[in-house]
C-alpha cells in the first residue's frame, strides 16, 4: 500500500514465419489470410485485458516507501516507490481499505468519488501491444471497471508518452438505476506489471470535479526507485 507523504496511507505482434511457396497467393486470398491473422491478434489482446480485469480481484496490497513532494494547492501528493508510481489527489479524502487494490482514497460525504490504483501482472512491455486505444479503453470499462448490467459508454480517449512509457487514458460513464458515475481512467504497462488508475464522480457533481480528477489523472507517472 502506498504511503501519503508524512503519514501513513495510500503486457509486439507475432512475427509472421517466412515461408517458401512455390506459386504467389492470390490478392484476395492474402486479404483473407490478413483479415484472420488481425481478428486473432485482436482476440487474444482482449483476452489477455480480461485476464488481467479477472487478477484485480486477487491483488494483494503492498506496502510502500513515501517521499515529501510538492503538490499543487488543493491536492496531496503521493508517491509509491516500491511498485515505481505517483499520482495527485484531492485534499481531503481519505484513505480506506479495498480488496484487491494497491491503495484507495475517497470522499467520507460523496461516496462516488474516489481514486483507486490497482496493479496485476502483465507479460506486454507497453500498453500498446494490447491493441488500439479505443478497443483497449471499450473492454475495460465495459468489461474489468464496471459492474454487470450497467450502462456503459466510453465518451473520449486520448494517448499520451512520457520517459519512453505510453499511458492510454480515457473518460467514460457508468449508468445504474439509481446514479450514473462520470470516471476517468488512465493505464500503463511496465517490467511486469499492468497499472489502472480510476477515479470518478456522480454525473450532478461532474461539472464541479471534472478538473479535479483531471489533474488526478494527467498526474499519474511511472517513477523510478
């Protein structure tokens, strides 16, 4: 579990074999074998984001090292340097206790809005790898970020790279009978590890937390030790 600084808290596509063939294929016979060999790619991405929305559940939280940081007025800083992160959050929430997570903080009042940071084991060396960012942010939140049978819908997404390390971020909502629940998300992979951190609001409190969780996001860094 990450510390808050001064007090205790908070997986490249398959090279394709060289074959002899003694006749060229025909055109529309490599665009089928093309279409196939990109459906399987894309299936087993999907697949391998599944596993690692399947591993969040069995996460075990990790102790952490801190180091004092200065932080925007408004915002705690946090910085984690046995799993190599960091990140801002909101002054005021506090930090609590969820399985399967590396370290949570939230809002005591608005119980929607949270920040949480989980990590799973990964063999990609780049969040790339796992596919194109539209179908990466879509199986996520429909898949490994949300509940069954809430209404889903990815509203952006955007990419971002810093220090060699790619970061896929995306904004979505969640819609359930009783609350829609306005989230941003941001993942990166590296040596080994998978990293999701998702923070949120309700959908009437969006337009007042929306740079708030922004700058939560946009915070979120890979470090070294």
């Amino acid at each position: 579990m990450a510390l808050k600084c001064g007090t205790k808290s908070l997986s490249a596509a398959a090279q394709r074999p060289k074959a002899f063939t003694p006749c060229r294929p025909s055109r529309s016979t490599v665009r089928v074998a093309a279409a196939a060999q990109q459906q399987q790619t894309a299936e087993v991405s999907k697949r391998q984001l599944l596993q690692l929305g399947a591993a969040l559940a069995s996460t075990a939280l990790l102790p952490a090292a801190a180091q004092a940081a200065k932080a925007p007025r408004g915002f705690n800083p946090v910085q984690d340097l046995n799993d190599n992160y960091q990140f801002l959050y909101p002054f005021g929430w506090q930090e609590v206790s969820v399985g399967g997570a590396d370290v949570v903080y939230k809002d005591v009042v608005e119980p929607l809005e949270s920040v949480s940071v989980t990590i799973t084991p990964t063999d990609k060396t780049d969040v790339t790898e796992f596919g194109d960012i539209a179908d990466v942010a879509n199986t996520l939140a429909t898949e490994v970020l949300t509940a069954p049978g809430q209404e889903v819908a990815v509203v952006a997404t955007s990419q971002r790279e810093l220090n060699g390390h790619n970061y896929f971020e995306f904004e979505y909502t969640a819609k359930t009978p009783r609350y829609t629940r306005h989230s941003l998300a941001v993942v990166v992979a590296n040596d080994g590890k998978f990293y999701t951190l998702t923070t949120g609001a309700n959908e009437k409190r969006w337009g007042k937390m929306k740079d708030k969780l922004t700058t939560t996001v946009r915070s979120f860094t890979l470090v070294k030790a």
